[in-house]
C-alpha cells in the first residue's frame, strides 16, 4: 500500500495528475484472510478487478495462464477460418501462405 502512495506523491512532484477514474486495481493475493483493500488517491476509489488485459496478455487475480490461452486460442480459430475460405475458393496455394504469414502466424506470435 505504501507503492501507492509513493506513486501518488511522485505524480505531483513531478507535475503529473493520476487519473483516479481511469486506475483499476488487481490485487494478487494468496493469504487465507485478505487485508483490505486501499485506494490510490482519496478522491474516488479505483475498481477491482479479477483479471486485466496488458499487452495481448491477460492477467488474472490467481495468476493463471488459462484466460490468456483461451483468447490466442480464439483469434487463432478466427483467423483460421478464413483462410478455409480462401482455400474453398481456389485460391493459389502462394496467395494462402502469404495470408498465413501475414495475418494468422503474425496474430499468434505477437
């Protein structure tokens, strides 16, 4: 809790203002009775969240990999089917790769 409000007294410092309504808060916490939760500044409390999404990756309160799978597993099936549907219309197996390349191993990499 002390991070926030070192956080916090850096911004004015520094003359930079935290946006309390854009901040969210994900606490990663194993205890078996969690403490409470703090805010990072006094005027409006942050939300709570189970998981957030950061850079493609998705980050949860448990800290599993499962949500973040789950969604490259998603775009990857979306891409996937049109590419099917390129190769239901014919198209030259050159022109599939290239989409391949392009769209769906691009997609999946980053």
């Amino acid at each position: 809790r002390q991070e926030v409000s070192l956080l916090a007294s850096w911004c004015c410092s520094n003359n930079l203002e935290l946006n309390a309504l854009k901040a969210v808060e994900l606490i990663v916490d194993f205890r078996r009775v969690p403490l409470p939760s703090s805010h990072l500044t006094s005027r409006t409390p942050q939300s709570h969240l189970w998981s957030l999404k950061f850079l493609r990756t998705i980050i949860s309160k448990d800290l599993k990999w499962g949500a973040t799978i789950d969604f490259t597993v998603k775009k990857g099936q979306q891409r996937m089917y049109f590419l099917r549907q390129l190769r239901k219309h014919n198209l030259p197996q050159a022109m599939m790769v290239q989409f391949y390349i392009a769209i769906v191993e691009s997609d999946l990499t980053c």
